[in-house]
C-alpha cells in the first residue's frame, strides 16, 4: 500500500467521491432520497462549521493535553471534513470507552496481547494507535484514506510519550482500507464505523479470504456499530459480546 505523497489517496476528488456516494444511496433507495440525503448531509456540515458547533468538537482535550498531541475533530479542515461526508467523518474514539473495549476483549479465553498485531482501519489523525500502545501487542498499524489526517498521524506518532506505552512498533499507511491485505498473523481489527455499507462489505470479504488462506484467531472491535449486520452475515466471524456502543466479534 503506498503511503507516498503521490499516492493515488493524495489525489482523492470530492466531486468522484460524491458521486459515488450518491450512486450507492440512488442504487438502494432511488434517486431522489439520494439528492435529499445529499443536501441534508451539506446543511449538516455548514451547521457544523460555525464556531460554536466547532468549539463543541474539542471533546476529550485533556488527552491531547496529557500526551502534547493533536487528534480531536475540531481543527479539520474544510476539505477534509467535506470528503468525511462521503467516506466517513473524523471523530477520534474516547480514551475511556477504548480502555473498557480493550479490557472486555482481554477476557477472551484466547487472547494474549503479545502475541496480536493491533489494526485500526481508518485510522484518521492516530490517537486509537497511541492508546493502543499501551498494552503490549507485537505490532500496530493504521491505515486512513486521508493524507492531511495522515500525515497529523505521523506527527502524533513521533511527538507522543507517556510512563503507559508498552509497544512502541507502530505503523501509519495512506491509503484506501478498503484494499488493505491483512497479515497472516493473529490480529485485533478495530472499526470505529469507518465506511459506508459497502466498503465494510469488501473489508469483511478482504478478511475472510485471508482467514480461508491462513486460518487464525482474528478479534473485531466494532465501535458504533451502525452496520452490524454486515459481521453478522459474515461465516466467518461470531458475535462474542458487546453494548449498545461497540460490538465485539471472533473468527470461526
């Protein structure tokens, strides 16, 4: 996966992006519910662009405070926050909540942090990277279709310390994660709902063929997990816990 500034990511259209965004919703609900999605997810981001509703984005500071690094959604810039419409929204994960998912996962009989690489896909400006480095997986990687959010990953990465950080193999890729070749090895995948329905779908077909070519133990965290159905549709993967903000899966 190239993660060079002349990468195809670095090139990404808002007007293609847009476009197939629209054809995916036209495809399912027709095209007249895609043009008003369309203009409610532009009034969305207008609203949300006032510095009121900006300021109101600085949530969960004191991490960015604690650790001197940048990875809240206020200070994304407006082209980034446009191709968020049409690929996912920024919005980097609460170090509470990302703590308690890491701590049921730990229960799994099987699970052994040392010998798991941790994968977050879309991976956006890396503070789920740095919070995974506090537990003692073999490896962590990250990958986000974004260059600016990348490339403020690759700044968080060198800039971050703290007393906590346990693996310091860390990894950030540009590129389209709906691409992404898993590696052979046992893998916690975390998804913090990072695409529409069908990008999700081909990520789950991407990681079966990997399980069917190399069987092993791969573990899913799905934080708001607006697409369930998709990992629950899958054979290869079974729901093994979970709350109402995240889903937690094992292969089969």
């Amino acid at each position: 996966m190239d993660d060079s500034p002349d990468s195809p990511s670095s090139r990404i259209s808002i007007a293609r992006s847009a476009w197939h965004w629209c054809g995916e919703i036209a495809a399912l609900r027709g095209r007249i519910a895609a043009i008003r999605e369309l203009l409610t997810a532009l009034a969305g981001l207008i609203r949300d662009s006032t510095p009121q509703r900006r300021r109101q984005h600085y949530g969960d500071a004191d991490f960015d405070w604690d650790h001197r690094v940048n990875t809240t959604s206020a200070a994304v810039g407006w082209r980034d926050r446009l191709l968020g419409v049409f690929h996912s929204p920024y919005q980097p994960t609460e170090s509470a909540l990302f703590h308690e998912m890491i701590g049921a996962l730990s229960k799994h009989p099987t699970f052994d942090f040392r010998e798991f690489i941790f994968i977050d896909l879309g991976s956006g400006k890396g503070r789920t990277l740095l919070m995974a480095s506090d537990y003692s997986f073999r490896q962590i990687m990250g990958v986000e279709l974004l260059p600016a959010l990348y490339q403020i990953a690759q700044e968080n990465l060198a800039r971050y310390h703290s007393p906590a950080q346990q693996c310091f193999a860390i990894e950030a890729i540009c590129g389209d994660a709906t691409d992404f070749s898993f590696p052979a090895e046992a893998t916690v995948l975390f998804l913090f709902n990072p695409f529409t329905e069908s990008g999700l779908k081909r990520v789950i077909a991407n990681l079966e063929r990997s399980l069917q070519q190399h069987p092993r133990s791969v573990l899913v965290l799905y934080h708001n997990p607006l697409l369930a159905q998709v990992l629950d549709q899958s054979a290869a993967l079974k729901k093994i816990g979970g709350t109402h903000q995240y889903a937690m899966y094992a292969s089969r």
